[in-house]
C-alpha cells in the first residue's frame, strides 16, 4: 500500500504558485519554487 504524504500543499498555496508560473514576469526562482509547490499539490479530482 503506498503511503501518503502528510506535508501537502494547500488548494492556497498551489493556486498561488500557478498564478506565478503563468505570470510572464516572474523570475526563474519564483517558477522553480511554484514548480515544487505543485508538484506537491493533492492531485485535482477529475468530474465524472
């Protein structure tokens, strides 16, 4: 059985960091950061 992370970024944070990654200015260490923060993100739940 796999095993969960317990240390998630929020629904927030993870908007946020999309926010910043589809912002033509901002920088390649805020993408990197927002790159992270997503990749830890829960995974969206697809409608049926």
């Amino acid at each position: 059985m796999a095993k969960t992370n317990p240390k998630q970024t929020s629904p927030r944070v993870a908007k946020e960091a999309s926010k910043i990654l589809r912002d033509p200015k901002s920088t390649k260490i805020e993408k990197s950061v927002a790159g992270s923060d997503l990749a830890q993100a829960r995974p969206h739940k697809k409608k049926k």
